[in-house]
C-alpha cells in the first residue's frame, strides 16, 4: 500500500479541521508507524505540535464496518484507557 500524498492529507484535516480542534493548518509530517493485515497507520504531526494516528483501511469495505467499529468502541472507553477516537472519514 501507498501512503498517501501530505497533501491528501492536509486536505481531509482541513475538512475536519474543527472536530480535530485545528485553528489553522501551516505544516503537515507524515511517518510510518506500522502496518496490519487490515490498516495502515501513519503519525501525522500538525504545525510540529499535534499529533495524531490516521489509520488507512486495506480492505475496502471490510475496513469501513471495522474502523467505524474500532471508533464507537474508543468513543465508548474510559479516556484514560485509550487514545481520542475524533472521527471515520470514508471519501
């Protein structure tokens, strides 16, 4: 799988940029973090200081019902727990 483009992704940030709690979007890094038999996650940095994990679904529409899954169970878990689930982007 490729990793997408810095600039798709600054864009799909951009959309969400208010649920991610962005003022503005000036730099964007992405960095490989690992890879599974269903997604791909990269660590995107924003302007140097936030930083968030943007898993890439490999199975088409498996990974829609997987990730949006994963989501409602993070958005369900003790903050402590686990990381800010934000949002499923399927565009």
């Amino acid at each position: 799988m490729q990793i997408p483009s810095i600039e798709s992704v600054k864009s799909l940030f951009e959309v969400h940029r208010a649920v991610l709690n962005l003022a503005t979007i000036d730099e964007v890094k992405l960095t490989p973090i690992g890879q599974g038999e269903s997604n791909l996650n990269l660590l995107v940095t924003v302007n140097r200081s936030s930083e968030y994990n943007l898993r890439v679904g490999l199975r088409n529409v498996e990974s829609e019902r997987t990730l949006q899954v994963e989501l409602h169970a993070l958005q369900e878990a003790v903050p402590s727990i686990g990381p800010n689930a934000y949002l499923v982007d399927f565009s």
